[in-house]
C-alpha cells in the first residue's frame, strides 16, 4: 500500500504524494541545513514520439528518462515523475542557486543524449525550472508553485533552458494571470473591436480587399496591443472563442459594406494553429457565411507559412475543404516559415503574402529585394497572387510596383482603422474607375 501510494508505478521513482512528502521532511528541517532545491523537468518531442512508435515505446522511453535522472541526482535528492512527461527532482542541499542551476544543466545534458529503445536510438529535449526552499516558498506546495511558473518560463524561451525562480517572475505571472481572466471577460462582453487595413490593386489603384485585426479596447488599460493578448488567448485556448467572434464580426461588417457600394470587397481573415487545426471549422466558416449573407468568394482565410508546416498533409486536406466551398486561402509571412517548394506546388491556396520584414529593407537590403523579387516571379508562375503587407514608404511602393506585386496594404495607403474611420477610404478606392494606360501608383 505504500508503494502504491508513493511511487510511480511505471518509473518506480516517487510519484506526487512521494514528492510531497519528501519536500515535508526538508522543510522540517530548514533552519538547520543548506537551501535545497526543486526541478521540473518538462520532456519536449515526447508526444511526437509516442504517437509514432505507440504507448509500448514511449512508456520504455518514460522509464530511461527516470534512470538517467536518477543517476544524475545520485545520492543527493530524489527523482519522481509527476505523471505524463513531467519530472521532478529534490535536491537535499545546494549552495546557491548557482549549483541548483548547474545540476539542472547536467540534466538537460543527460535527457538530450540519444536514448537506445527497442533497437532504436530516440532523441528528446527538455526544460527545466528551478526554485529553492525554504527562499521562494514556506511550504511545499509553494516551492512547487514557483517551479512550474519557472518552468513556463524556461518553455517560452525554447528547448534546453533552464529557468530559476525570480521575484519580478512572480509578478509577471500574475499580471498574466489577471489578464487571461480579463480577456476571458472582454470576449464574453464586447471589449474587443475590430480595425480593418484596406488592401489596394497596383494596376487600376482600387480597393479589392480588407484585413481584419482585433483590438481589445480595455475599460482600465485603454488599447491593448495584439502582441501581449494573442499569445495569452493562444495558451489558454482562449484563441478558439475569440478568433470566431472574429470571423463572425468580419463577415457582418463586410456585408454592411457590399451593401454600401462595395460589392466586390474581401475579406482577409487571420487563422490561428489552434483554429487550423479545429476539425469544426469548415462548417463553422459555412454557418457564418449563411448566416451574415456572405458570398464565399468574398472570404480569404490566412494561414501563416510555419502553421502549414506542422502538418503539411493537415494543411492540404484543411486547404482543400475551404476551395471546394468556394473560399479563398493564403498564406501569410511567405518567406519566414521554412517551407518546402515540393509543399508549396501541392497547397491549394490562391495568394501568398510577403512578409513585412522583408518589405521593410527592400531599399537597403539587395538581398531582401531579390527574395521579394523572387517570391513574386515564383507565385505568377504558380499562378498564384501576390500581397505585400507593411508598406510604408513611397520608395517601396515604387519597387513593389516594379516587381509586378498585385495588390499592396501599408500605412503608405492607410493604416487599420475602426470601420467607421475606414469606411470611406474602402467605399471610394472600391467605387475607383481605373483609366487605361494610367500609372496609379
């Protein structure tokens, strides 16, 4: 009864409980000995792995993975497997933070050597947080608490970090906290809005489409800006909610306007990994489209060249569902996600976006300017359109004209505004008659 209540059954190292109760012992005795540590140890490629190879491989990966820890520790802590792919280690007595940083180097360094199982060599990355007892946690389930928030940490910064608890980290994850709960009420409430970028034809000088970009307009903290709540909305899953309330509002909007004049605009509407990867989307885009009267034609979803590469073969079939509905599809910051060529000929997508980094240095970067030269060359071959996002000068503009680009947006042109701001800007390039043998930009 008391193996089962204390150690892993699969690993035979401690399990939660036995945890626990070791980080009891220590703090009993704190005042009289050295600080003492705790590691996480989150195990990264872990999923890929036992999806692969099944369960039978991955639990004798788990128990290598335990050994190696273990033999690491020594007789200096103990090791447990808080369940999943999630390790932990106490160590009896440390220095400083230094020396728990350096064993949690040494760990690192053991989980990243090439694991022999099942006549296979399998290979994992790692992150690790640290925090020190009694310092950063009176009692047990603090000093575990601070670990993880560590561990988040070292996670965000990549594989193979380490991360040691810090005060100013504390705050940072409850300002985090605080704002995932905010959010959560913004969606619920009506505290986001939605500003629109017009997207403008070089050759006849009229607008053609739209982007769409959310905003949260916080009632305290005024506009807060898309980089600190995507990521948030991202982790949480909250993304799922708030990119429909996108689409949704986008696609109202985009009808008021059609019915304003505007009867050949498009809507561009950014996909996140978590929407692109939801098996509900198709019929949730159909019902959107029925429901606010939208003709198909007239919605592009943007998916980001890394996103298609998590699963390129996920990518096509999601692609595929989207162009037998009649709705457009691209692909958005061409030239950052480290694409095959062999997958961009199969995509079924319609427009490919250069990425405003490369836009930004095109009059100073010779490099720059040939790779958008060439990403334009290469999509009209594929028959493909080309959009260039982050226009900001006239020298640009000039160069992008000279490329042959179809269709530009850039605060040049104007930047995102609320629909009430950018209405007439869309509704007039939209009603522009172009000219023969007029140069519009």
């Amino acid at each position: 009864m008391n193996r089962l209540a204390y150690f892993d059954t699969l690993t035979g190292l401690h399990n939660e409980s036995g945890l626990r109760e070791q980080l009891n012992v220590l703090f009993s005795t704190a005042e009289e000995r050295l600080p003492f540590a705790v590691l996480l140890v989150d195990l990264g490629d872990f999923k890929f792995i036992n999806d692969v190879y099944g369960h039978r491989i991955g639990d004798l990966l788990l128990r290598h993975v335990a050994q190696r820890l273990q033999k690491v520790l020594g007789t200096r802590g103990h090791a447990a497997r808080l369940g999943g792919i999630e390790f932990a280690a106490i160590l009896a007595s440390v220095a400083d933070a230094a020396e728990a940083e350096s064993i949690a180097g040494r760990v690192l360094d053991a989980i990243s050597e090439p694991f022999p199982v099942d006549e296979m060599m399998l290979s994992l990355t790692a992150s690790v947080g640290v925090s020190l007892g009694p310092a950063h946690g009176a009692d047990g389930q603090e000093l575990l608490t601070r670990a993880d928030m560590a561990l988040y940490q070292a996670k965000q910064r990549g594989t193979r970090r380490i991360q040691v608890y810090e005060e100013e980290l504390g705050r940072q994850m409850r300002e985090r906290v605080e704002l995932e709960k905010s959010l959560r009420h913004a969606i619920d409430h009506g505290e986001l809005v939605l500003h629109y970028q017009p997207q403008v034809e070089l050759s006849t000088g009229r607008a053609v489409g739209v982007e769409a970009l959310v905003r949260w307009q916080h009632p305290k903290k005024g506009m807060i800006s898309p980089m600190q709540f995507i990521p948030i909305a991202e982790q949480s899953g909250l993304i799922l909610p708030l990119g429909r309330w996108v689409l949704r509002e986008a696609c109202r909007q985009l009808k008021v306007w059609q019915d304003k004049g505007g009867a050949e605009l498009r809507m561009a509407v950014n996909l996140s990994v978590a929407q692109f990867t939801d098996h509900e989307l198709p019929e949730f885009v159909a019902d959107v489209l029925k429901e606010t009267g939208v003709a198909a034609r007239h919605l592009e979803l943007e998916i980001t060249e890394s996103c298609t590469m998590l699963s390129p073969q996920q990518s096509i079939t999601m692609m595929e569902q989207f162009r037998a509905m009649g709705i457009h599809s691209s692909i958005d910051d061409f030239g950052t996600g480290h694409s095959a060529l062999a997958y961009l000929t199969r995509f079924p997508v319609d427009t490919l976006k250069i990425d405003q980094s490369f836009i930004r240095n095109i009059n100073n970067d010779e490099k720059g300017s040939a790779l958008c030269d060439t990403i334009a060359y290469l999509a009209h071959r594929m028959g493909l359109q080309v959009v260039a996002e982050g226009v900001e000068t006239q020298q640009q503009l000039t160069f992008l004209t000279s490329i042959h680009v179809d269709v530009v947006q850039g605060y040049l042109l104007c930047k995102p505004l609320p629909a009430a701001e950018v209405e007439d800007f869309i509704l007039r390039q939209a009603d522009a008659k172009p000219q023969p043998g007029v140069e519009y930009f």
